[in-house]
C-alpha cells in the first residue's frame, strides 16, 4: 500500500465549455498538510467536490487510502476528444455518491458555512456521527441502541470539549459567532471519524486573532486525531505556517508545487497572483 | 427538578389525563354520540397528520400522497374483515367477490369472540399498513428523484390513479368496483382508537428523536451537508416515505372502520389538503401541534360548525343564512385568520412539554450563515 492517503490522477472537471480543473495530478501523503492555492476562480473548490464525489469528473480518477474511489473515463463523444490522451482504453466509471466517500473517512466542511439551521451545536455533531451507527431504524426507535447512542454522546461531548465548544453545545448552532461556527463545521467534520480532512476555506471571513488561533487549532487536530489535512485557503500567513507542502492552482491547471519557501520565490506563482507585466 | 424531568412528568400527566377523560367519556355516552365521534375521528386524522408531518415536517419531502395510501390500508381493511356471511350480500354484483375469508372469524375460532376478533381486526390493519408501505418503496424509487413542489405533483397524480384504479371494474371481486364495502367490524370505543393511535405517533416520536429522526432532520436542513457528512440521502428518504406511507395506510384502515363504508371516491386530493392542512395549522415539525390541530380541525368542522349548515348556530337562528355551503365559509375563514396570526402554526416547531422550558433561541440574528 502506498503512503499516500489522497492521490489525484489525471482529473478533469469540464462544465460545458469551461474546464474548472485541468488534469489534475497531485498526492496527499499520511500525516501531511496539503494546502491547495490559488486566484478566486482557480477551481479549488471544483477540485474538492470531484474528491468528495459532489461532482463525476469529466475525466480521471481518484485515490482515497491505495483504494480507487472515483473514476470516469471517456465514454461517448468524451472518448473522442480525450482520445490520444487516454488511448480510449478506459470506459470504466466509478461514481459513488458523497456520503459513501465520508464513510470511507474522508470528510469536508464547505466554503460558505452549512450548518444544520435548526439544530443545537451538540446535536449538529451528534447527526453527523449517524454515518457511523450500526442499529437500523426499529432498534434505534424503541431504544434498544442505549449503549451506542450513549458512547456517541459522549463521544461528541469529548470532541466539544476539544474544540472549545462544550460551554455552548445547547445553543442553536446559528446563534454562534462566525469563528466558532467554522470550528463546528470542523467538529462535525471530526465526529464522521475521517482520516483525511478536507477544509475548504476555513478562515474566510476570520480575522488576523481568529485566523491564528486557527492555524493552531488545526494543527492541534491533526495531532491529536492523527489526521492528514488538504486545504483550500486564501489566508496566506495560515498557509505558510502549517502547509507541509502547497500546490498553487490557475485557471484550472497546476502550475507549482512545493513547500512553502519554494513556492514563495516561484515566478509562476508570483505571475499568477500579481499578474505579469504588459511588456515582459 | 430539572426541565427536561419536569417535561416528562408534565407529557405522562397530560397523556394519563387524555386517557382517563376517553374512559370517562365512552362509559357515560353511547358510542354514536357526537362526542364520541369527535373523538374517534380526531384521533385517526390525528395519526395520519403525524403520519405526514413526519415526511413533509421533518425530512423536507414535500409529498401529497397520503390519500393515497390511505385507500389502499382502508380497502385492505375492509377486504380482509367483512364476515363470510355477509359477503354476498356486500359483493351483489360480483357473485360474492373472489376472497372467501375473514381475518377475524378466523382468530376467532381459536382465540375466542372479544380477543379473536380484536387480533383480526389488528392484522387487517396492519396487513393495509404494510401494503401502503411496499406501494411507497415501489413509487418511491422514481419519484424520491424528484424535489419540492415537482414530488407534491409526482405523489397527488398517484393518489388519484390508485383511486380511479380502485374503482375499476375488473377488480370488482376484490374491491367491489365503484361500489361500497361494509358491514365489517368497528371498535366501539373512542379508547381503542385513542390506544392505537396513541401507540403508533409514540413511535413516530421515537424514531424522530433517535438517530434516524436526527438524520431526516439533517436532511430537511441541509441536504448538501447531510450527505457530506455520510448520511445516504436515498436510503433516508425512502425510508421516511415508507414509515410515513405505512401509518397513512393504518390510518386509512381506521378511516374505514370510522366510517363504517368504504368507497375509493373519498380518498381525492382534498383529504390530502385537508391533513395538509391540520398539519401547516398546527404547526410544521410540531407532533403535538398535529394532534391539537387535528381534533380542533374535526370538532369544528363535525360539530360546532355544523349549525351554520342547517339554520342554527350555537343560540342564533338565522335559517335564512346558515344554509348548506355555509360552514365552510366560516371554517375557511378562520383557517385564514389561524395561518395569518400564527405564521408557523399554532405549536410552531414546538412540542407540548417545550411551552414549559426555555428552548435554545438565536441570539445575534445578524451572524447567522448564508
């Protein structure tokens, strides 16, 4: 088995005309942290549904854990006008749906917060442990679950407390400010016991104190619940702190890799954010 | 003591008190008296307005149905428990119809006249439940696909086939065609209605607040994330819509026995909006609200209102007015004045026990995420 956790191979998302991600080929090795970069509409995000099985890529596949988890290759007219690239050898189509992908344990928070609206903070984590219960619906409606049900709440008190959220686990999940409604969506997260995190923006809208306490905190739970983190993030300062290694995305297409210093003093890189002067 | 021990002490007293009243009640009045009536009916639209409550409050399916399956647990019901004897008086056209047996008469004869016939009767409902279950699971494979008001439309068109099916005459053996079934057995006692349906929304309540319930409630909330979060959005939904069919389908069942006759034509699209409507009035995600609603519904439109129809109304005698039409006039009217003055219903998404303790609220409205 390979060391690496995620790998991403070959991967390309086509929206009609507009290809978001343009083969795509990047690894996730155990224990690192992966950040993924890259201008506003880069296609970062459309990266992170392909993984998580939101979308069935144009073309490619992906790796979960040495395990094939995804995988569509051109069938059709998309055999045409990938052939020569694939050699049309590939008609095979792996698409299963999110929730199967979290149960393998790969698990996401998204870019703009969605929370259940009418839930308490607690029960927010507690549903998100559903994937993980074993009773079918009758045992789990005359309460013969007792056992498991109470080794899942405390589970979730467990995991409150680590977050720092057990002082407002009774409070509607909305009702939190903003930082802490983005720690909740990562407790969520955690409760599907993943081993590969995928954070999608987690400090958009934070401020310089929020964003730092983050940077710690994520690096905390990669520790503590021995996790491998891929992130999107904007954040430059989060990024260059915790990123083991960066993958800088631009109009669909990697364009660098590396660690941190390295990508710093990449002139693609540079280009891509600050745009390349008319007359060099 | 603590809120949530005081709101257990505060449901078990309310529902002793419920009981104990419905014993009163079928020992001092006759059991075709109005009350009584009252009684029986508001439980059985009681259970399917949960029924629906669960499906269209709680998971977010927003499904017009459950007339529907009801005609399928009413026709099971009454095929499945008119005596022997009577058949071929109750299946004049069809030579008696083609089924020759009677559930009851059947425990009967080894179970004895009270408990024999009680068991039948129990099994004949259920055998509607679990048929109105198995029709759901088959409809819900293409038609779960679908979202919002185009499922309403997909569930309404397939209550109104089932009821035109139902009448066709080809079936006639079985479901006496256009005609109606009867002379099958009824509870005498608005009690056993109570009992049974009171069993059958308690679980509900359970499912809904287990595991599952949580999960339909993710669903209803955010279906994006509830299937990030591992949560298999077909399974869960079917699986609501088949519980949910399969109490529509009992309650179709004690529909019938109510009424004493089943004919398909009831079961059009207006019962649906009718517990569509006790559903919204009491409140959506709210069981106790559905209950409330559901005997306020009925005792209105069965008993207080009835006046308006035949020329007086509590002390006021205005045949000139109050003629046939009229009550739904006035019972529109309060409808309006009800889903006007109380936007989310009357209970909202509370339950009884909560109008006791203080429910988590949301603060600082101006936080809350996109």
């Amino acid at each position: 088995m390979s060391a690496n956790v995620l790998k991403v191979e070959n991967v390309t998302m086509q929206f009609g005309g507009v290809v978001a991600v343009d083969n795509m080929n990047l690894e996730v090795n155990e224990g690192e942290i992966v950040a993924l970069i890259g201008p506003n509409g880069a296609g970062k995000t459309t990266a992170f549904n392909v993984i998580t099985g939101v979308y069935q890529p144009t073309n490619g596949a992906v790796w979960f854990q040495g395990e094939k988890i995804v995988e569509n290759h051109p069938q059709g007219k998309m055999k045409k006008l990938y052939k020569g690239q694939n050699d049309g050898t590939y008609t095979h189509v792996l698409a299963p749906t999110p929730d199967k992908i979290t149960q393998m344990g790969m698990a996401r928070t998204f870019q703009n917060i969605r929370l259940w609206k009418s839930q308490t903070v607690f029960d927010n984590v507690l549903i998100a442990k559903h994937c993980r219960t074993h009773t079918n619906f009758l045992s789990a409606a005359l309460r013969l679950n007792r056992k498991e049900e109470a080794a899942q709440r405390a589970h979730v008190e467990e995991l409150l407390k680590t977050v720092g959220l057990y002082d407002v686990k009774d409070e509607l999940a909305t009702s939190l400010p903003y930082g802490k409604q983005r720690r909740l969506e990562i407790a969520r997260a955690l409760a599907t016991e993943p081993k590969l995190l995928l954070l999608d923006e987690p400090a958009a809208g934070m401020n310089p104190q929020e964003t730092d306490e983050l940077t710690a905190f994520i690096g905390e739970i990669r520790d503590k619940f021995k996790l491998t983190v891929f992130l999107i993030e904007h954040h430059m300062d989060l990024v260059m702190d915790i990123s083991d290694r960066i993958y800088v995305l631009d109009f669909g297409k990697l364009i660098a890799d590396g660690t941190p210093e390295e990508i710093q003093n990449n002139q693609r890189v540079i280009d891509a954010y600050l745009g390349v002067a008319e007359d060099a | 003591m603590t809120t949530s021990k005081k709101k257990t002490v505060f449901l078990a007293a309310v529902l002793i008190l419920v009981l104990a009243a419905a014993i009163a009640v079928d020992a001092a009045l006759p059991s075709y008296h109005i009350v009584i009536k009252v009684i029986k009916k508001g439980t059985v639209y009681a259970l399917v307005a949960v029924s629906m409550n669960l499906l269209n409050g709680f998971t977010g399916l927003f499904s017009l149905g459950q007339a529907g399956f009801m005609l399928l647990g009413a026709y099971a019901y009454g095929v499945l428990t008119i005596p022997v004897a009577k058949r071929i008086s109750v299946y004049q056209y069809f030579d008696g119809g083609a089924i020759q047996f009677s559930l009851p008469e059947i425990f009967e004869s080894f179970l004895g006249k009270t408990v024999g016939t009680t068991v039948g009767m129990l099994l004949a409902l259920l055998v509607g439940g679990l048929l109105a279950a198995l029709m759901a699971w088959l409809i819900g494979l293409p038609v779960l696909r679908l979202k919002s008001d185009y499922l309403a439309i997909a569930t309404l068109g397939f209550a109104e086939i089932l009821r035109a099916f139902f009448q066709w005459n080809a079936l006639g053996p079985i479901t006496n065609g256009s005609n109606l079934l009867k002379s099958y057995p009824d509870f005498e006692h608005a009690t056993s209605y109570i009992i049974l349906a009171g069993l059958m929304i308690a679980f509900i309540v359970l499912l809904i607040n287990s595991t599952y319930g949580r999960a339909f409630k993710a669903i209803r909330d955010d279906e994006v994330a509830a299937e990030a979060m591992g949560i298999n959005l077909a399974k869960h939904k079917r699986m609501a819509f088949i519980i949910s069919s399969f109490f529509a389908g009992i309650g179709g069942g004690m529909l019938a026995m109510y009424n004493g006759t089943i004919a398909a034509a009831p079961f059009k699209s207006a019962m649906t909006y009718e517990i569509l409507l006790i559903v919204v009035i009491g409140g959506i995600g709210s069981i106790t609200g559905s209950i409330l609603a559901s005997y306020l519904y009925i005792f209105s439109a069965e008993w207080l209102l009835r006046g308006l129809d035949s020329g007086k109304f509590l002390f006021i005698n205005a045949p000139a007015v109050f003629k046939n039409g009229f009550r739904m006039v006035v019972l529109s009217v309060i409808i309006m004045c009800i889903v006007l003055f109380f936007r989310k219903g009357l209970m909202g998404d509370k339950e009884l026990p909560d109008l006791l303790g203080r429910r988590p609220k949301a603060r600082n409205k101006e936080v809350v995420g996109k």
